[in-house]
C-alpha cells in the first residue's frame, strides 16, 4: 500500500493511507532505538518541475506532522521533497507514474543494541 494525497494537494487521502502512518507512529513511539527518520515526497513528470518540488515537500511535511500528532517527537523526523528527481519507474506509461508518486520512509539515525 501507499499514501494518498488528494490531486495537486497536501490533504492525506484513504482509509489505507492512515493505517500506514499510524502503524509507522506506532513502530517509533514504541521503538526508541529509531532515533530519526527522513520522509521524503516524489512526484512524476508530469506538469511543472518546481512546482512538483514543492507539492512533494508539503506531501512529505503533512506526514510529518500526521506522525508527531500521534505522539512521535518532531526532532525525531525530517522531510523533504525530491519532486520528480528521483523516480523508481518509468514515467511513459501510468503504472509507472503512479509508483513515482510516492512517499518514502528512511532511518538517518539509529542507536546500537545493547
């Protein structure tokens, strides 16, 4: 499953989209070993390349701040929008597209196990 957002929008959209976050809300606030983790939006090629950037980087905020809602501390998390830089597809086609519109989930900080 992925995350939802409405067209050419911010707003989280979907049943599916908040099960997702909140099971990721869980996993951090019961696993403080996550010490930080990088939400990163991407979109597909079509329309404005800047523009695209930007809706990315609200995308990746707006989860952000759904996750720290449900209790995570904010400076356990960072966003970020790569736009359409970074695609894992191709963008000839839909099924391609779609799967470019995306929100990832990285750990940039962990702490070892005792």
């Amino acid at each position: 499953g992925s995350i939802e957002f409405q067209t050419n929008s911010d707003k989280i959209v979907g049943g599916k989209s908040f099960e997702i976050l909140d099971g990721v809300s869980a996993l951090l606030n019961h696993n403080l070993r996550i010490q930080r983790i990088e939400v990163s939006g991407h979109t597909d090629n079509r329309g404005n390349h800047d523009q695209n950037v930007e809706l990315s980087r609200r995308r990746a905020a707006a989860v952000v701040a759904y996750i720290v809602s449900k209790g995570v501390k904010a400076e356990r998390l960072e966003s970020t929008g790569f736009g359409p830089d970074k695609p894992i597809a191709d963008n000839k086609n839909d099924k391609g597209r779609q799967k470019n519109r995306r929100v990832e989930f990285k750990i940039t900080k962990q702490a070892a196990a005792e």
